[in-house]
C-alpha cells in the first residue's frame, strides 16, 4: 500500500470538512408537527356548545312566576270555577224552589237569600282551592326551570367528556411528534460527532505525514551538509574509493537508510554478517557521525 503524505491528508480533510452536518426533521416529524399544531392551534369544540347556549338563553329569557301565565292554573281553575258555578247554580235552584213550596210557591226575599247562599257556598269552595292551585302551577314552573339546569348540567359533563378526550388526542400528537424528532436528533447528533471524529483522525494522520516530512527534510539536510564538508577535504579519487568491493557511495546511501530507520522508530537492528569489518567499520562511524549531527 502507498504511504499517504500529508498533501493526502489535507486534501481529505478539506473534502469532509466540507461536507456539513446539520438537522433537517425527517417527513415523519413535519408531519407529526402539522397535526398536533394545526389540532391545537384550532382550539376545542364541543357537539354539545349550541345545545348549551339554547339552554342558557332559553333559561336567561325565561319569565319570573306569574300566576296569569300559568297554562296549568289557568286550566285547572277553569275546571273548578266551571264546576263550581254549574253546582252553586244547582243549588240555587234547587234552594229557591224549596224556600218558594213553603210560601205556596211565590218567591219571597228569604227564599232569595237562601238561594244566594247556596250559590256563595260553592263560590267560597272554589276560592279555598286556590292556594292549592297556585302552589302547584308554582311547582310545575320551578320543575321546568330546575329540568332545563339539570339538563344543561347534563350537557356540561358531556362537553368536559369530549373535552378530556381531545386534550389526551392533543397529547399523544405531541407525543409522537416529540418521539419523532428526538429520533431525528439522535441520528444528526451521531452523524456531526461520527464526522467530528473523522476530521479528528484526518488531522492526526496529517499532522504524523507532515512531522515525517520535515524530519525527513531534515535529515536529508544536515547528510547534505555532512556530505558537502566531506567532499570538500577529499579528493574526487578519495569519494569513489571502494571498501572491500563496495563503493563509498554505496555505503554512505546504506548510512542514510540506517539513520532515517532509528529516528522513525522502524526497527533498526545494525549492520549485519553480510558486510566486511572494513564496511561495517565505515557504516559505523558514517552512522555515529551523522546521529551526532557533524
């Protein structure tokens, strides 16, 4: 595999870099937002609302007790007075004819009398039962009124009902749109931290490449230099001297080897059996002199 230099590196890390993370909600979290907002935002409404407000304006229009208005008093009145009035006639009749048979049937004014009171009678029967009558039409008006409360209490607990189950709708709604976008959080959230984590590496990678590099250049720079001082206070004959078959130019590139394997830490293990001691002893001190910087 080919060693990445640190060009590699950067080029990869300006290519992420550039390649952002940001939170988008998913369909599903729109749309489980749309429904909650658009279910809330339209407010409660009850099938019971307009059967209430009758009721309360029938209730608020309704009339106090009034005996004259009274559809039952009237009616039941009506009964006894005619009752009444067809029996005191009866009985006056009849009182009148008795007062008269004793007077050899002339009237006179005690028959008179007799048959006014026999008719008052029944007139003052008539008027005993109306404080019956009037508690009971006032009975029959406040039952109606207490129905219509009792009704409208009815539908006030089937209103709160429906309420309750629209709050609990209105809840799940949220519920799930909150479920739906926490999924969507987790999942950028790990993409920007899987992302961050990358970078991080690229940049581990580019800084270890470039701390390579410059040791490298380096090092190429001080044997350079080492080099160049050499061939300064030796003859071209001397630079091209061989050691036991082995060039000086050679032996000094093996130096080079050797050196860039200890600094980089690959395992340098020395100058083996397959070199001469004349070789090894040049590789030695080539070796020595460079580590020390001369």
């Amino acid at each position: 595999m080919a060693v990445k230099n640190s060009d590699y590196w950067k080029k990869l890390y300006n290519s992420v870099l550039k390649n952002t993370v940001s939170y988008t909600p998913s369909a599903a979290s729109k749309k489980a937002y749309s429904d909650w907002k658009n279910t809330y935002s339209g407010g409660f409404k009850s099938s019971y609302d307009s059967l209430m407000n009758a009721l309360v304006k029938q209730i608020d229009s309704r009339k106090a007790f009034d005996i004259n208005d009274s559809e039952y008093y009237n009616r039941a009145y009506n009964i006894y007075k005619n009752q009444y009035e067809s029996l005191g006639k009866q009985a006056m009749e009849n009182t009148m004819a008795d007062a008269s048979s004793l007077t050899g049937g002339y009237s006179n004014s005690y028959a008179s009398t007799a048959a006014n009171t026999a008719y008052q009678s029944y007139m003052d029967k008539l008027n005993s039962v109306i404080p019956t009558l009037y508690s009971q039409a006032y009975d029959i008006y406040k039952e109606e009124g207490d129905a219509l409360y009792d009704k409208l209490a009815s539908y006030e607990k089937l209103r709160d009902s429906q309420r309750d189950s629209w709050n609990d709708y209105v809840d799940n709604l949220y519920n799930n749109y909150k479920l739906s976008s926490d999924r969507d959080y987790k999942a950028y959230k790990s993409a920007a931290d899987n992302r961050k984590n990358l970078l991080n590496a690229i940049y581990n990678n580019y800084k270890t490449a470039l701390a390579k590099e410059q040791f490298e250049r380096n090092m190429a720079y001080k044997y350079a230099s080492l080099n160049s001082r050499k061939s300064s206070s030796k003859s071209k004959k001397n630079q091209q001297v061989k050691i036991d078959g082995i060039s000086s130019t050679q032996l000094d590139k093996i130096i080079r080897d050797a050196y860039t394997k200890i600094k980089t830490g690959r395992g340098f293990t020395g100058f083996g059996s397959n070199y001469t001691t004349n070789q090894r002893r040049y590789l030695s001190k080539g070796l020595n002199t460079l580590m020390r910087g001369v």
